[in-house]
C-alpha cells in the first residue's frame, strides 16, 4: 500500500453508500494500476486509509469480487487477482452474447446525438494513434474506446444489461492494464474499421448487422488479449509478482 497515509474519498464518487464509494474509489486505484495485480488488500489497512469502518471495507470487497477485480480467498485473504485464460475466455464468452444483444437494441432507439457521439469517440481513437505520437496515447484510446461502447449499451434502454455489461467491462480492464503495450499497426486499423463498420450499422438500423459486426470486433479483442496475455506470462509468470 503507498505511503499509509488517509485517502479521503472523492465527493464525486459518493453517493449511496460509503461501501459503494470505497468500491469506487478501489476500482479506479486497481485499474489505474496504483494497485497493482497481485497486491495483498487488508480490511484494518483500507479502513485506517479511508476513514471508514471494516463494514463498508468487506462490503466493498465482496462487490469488487463479484466484479472480478478482487479475489477472495478464506485463509489468504483478499488480493488484486491474477488473470487466467481461462478467466479472460469466459469475460469474453459471456460478453459476446449480451454486448451484441444490447447492440442490436440500440439500433432501434439510438438518434443522431448519439451516432455523433460515436463518431466523436472514434475520431478520438484516431487521433491517438496519430504517426506524431510513435508510443501512441494509450489512455486517450481506452476512454474514447469505452466511451464509444457505453454510449451503444446506454442508448439499448436495458439499464440492467448495461450495468451487467460495465462490470465484465470493468474485470476485462484488469486484462488491459497488465498486458498494456502498444498495439500493432494492423490491430488499430482493423479496430477503427470495426467502430465505423458498427457505427455505419446503426446509422442504417440494421441491428442484425450492427450485433453481427460488434460479436465479431469482441472476438478480435479476446484473440489479441489472449495472445499478448500468453506471451507476457511465458517470459514472466504473472503469479511471481506481488
């Protein structure tokens, strides 16, 4: 843990409960990297650093759990997990089924705003990955890239589709994080003709097309991870680390 000292929590982030805020706060530090993959979370060290009970702290952890971020284990307590394969094909799996769904309904319901809105979110991407910028903008990509989804799945007008798909999204960002490199020139190329190609279907409303193209980009995503992921763990096994 940093340097022990208290963390307040930001008053942006609070709202409901202090469990919720304190699991907000926590998923921002585990997929900034602040914590990082296998880092050891104790309840008295989380409470002394944010001021708040052991209540809050274990109801936090249970929800990060469920989420895929934290891995809870009775005798050795509760850590930034370690991603499997395993782990990975089933977020991608089980995304590839209700991420295409939620597609399919935005075409129907999403408006010009919020195909702008698309077009905006891709031109970020481009811009990211500009010659200018030779190690490319990582964190400008993965915003605008998320932005671009959320904006699809909020526009489906299923709220609880879309929280289910913000937590896989959530887990799959640990994924990003450890195998974060930049990616090859192919890889970006064909991703940005995969955002319009799934913008040009919404435009049209051809949910069919449009849950078609985004099952197939979710599948080149899971391949790419998957190969990176393999790579790093074979020159550097990710249990080593803490």
């Amino acid at each position: 843990m940093a340097d022990g000292r208290a963390t307040s929590l930001s008053p942006a982030a609070i709202p409901a409960t202090r469990a919720a805020a304190l699991g907000a706060e926590l998923r921002r530090l585990i997929l900034s990297g602040d914590l990082p993959v296998g880092t050891r979370l104790r309840q008295i060290e989380i409470s002394e650093r944010f001021g708040v009970s052991t209540t809050p702290v274990r109801e936090a952890f249970t929800m990060l759990a469920r989420e895929g971020l934290l891995q809870q284990d009775a005798h050795r307590g509760v850590k930034v997990i370690l991603p499997s394969q395993a782990d990975l094909r089933e977020n991608y799996e089980i995304r590839s089924v209700l991420e295409p769904m939620a597609t399919e309904h935005a075409a129907t319901r999403i408006g010009k705003t919020g195909i702008d809105a698309l077009k905006d979110q891709v031109d970020r991407m481009v811009t990211a990955y500009e010659p200018s910028r030779p190690t490319g903008d990582e964190t400008q990509r993965a915003d605008a890239n998320r932005e671009f989804h959320r904006i699809i799945y909020n526009a489906a007008d299923r709220p609880k589709l879309a929280e289910l798909i913000e937590q896989l999204r959530n887990s799959a960002d640990v994924y990003h994080q450890i195998t974060v490199t930049e990616p090859p020139p192919a890889y970006r190329k064909r991703a940005i003709r995969e955002h319009r190609a799934i913008i040009k279907f919404l435009t049209a409303r051809d949910g069919a097309r449009a849950a078609e193209q985004m099952q197939a980009h979710l599948q080149h995503n899971f391949e790419h991870l998957s190969k990176t992921l393999s790579d790093l763990t074979a020159q550097e096994p990710l249990s080593g680390r803490s």
